[in-house]
C-alpha cells in the first residue's frame, strides 16, 4: 500500500509539472491557425508554423506551409527555423496527451 501512495504521489508531481509547464506558452486552434494562415498569405503577419513529428508522419499529414523539425531532431535541425531568433514560432503535433 506504501508503495501505491508513494507511486501516486510522484506521479500527482510529475502531471503538475507539465500542466505548470504548460502556462508558458498560448494554445491556438485550428480557426486560428487558418486565419494566420491567410494573413501570412497575404504579407499581414509573419511566423514560423513547425510540424514536431517524425519526417514519415510529415510527409502524408501536415499543414500546408509548415515546416518539419522533428523534436528529436532540433540540434540538428535548428537552422530551418530561420536567423531571426525573436521571430513567433508556431508547433503542432498530433495533440496534447
């Protein structure tokens, strides 16, 4: 029984250090992506949209003009990012789990 509070305690630690984590940064949706898909378009605003996934997953099922850095991989990848390290950066994924 020690054993399953000890476990139950590290793992209330760890999912409330993610959810904390987690404040940092704002959560767009998809209407909202779509919008700042077609002002990029237009010259209205300038980002980065970052598809996180593996090359595979990229390749058969990403948004249109979004680049891939798979998150394993940004050491090696960082430079597609572009120069401009103040520039607003967009990632996505397959969602939040």
């Amino acid at each position: 029984m020690k054993k399953i509070i000890v476990f139950m305690i590290i793992l209330t630690g760890l999912l409330s250090t993610t959810v904390s984590a987690m404040e940092r940064f704002d959560v767009v949706t998809t209407v909202q992506i779509k919008q700042m898909l077609d002002d990029r378009a237009a010259g209205k605003i300038e980002f980065v949209l970052v598809n996180t996934l593996d090359e595979i997953i990229f390749r058969h099922s990403s948004i249109p003009g979004s680049i891939n850095v798979p998150w394993y991989k940004i050491d090696k990848k960082v430079h597609k990012l572009g120069p401009d390290k103040n520039q607003q950066i967009i990632t996505y994924c397959m969602g939040h789990r």
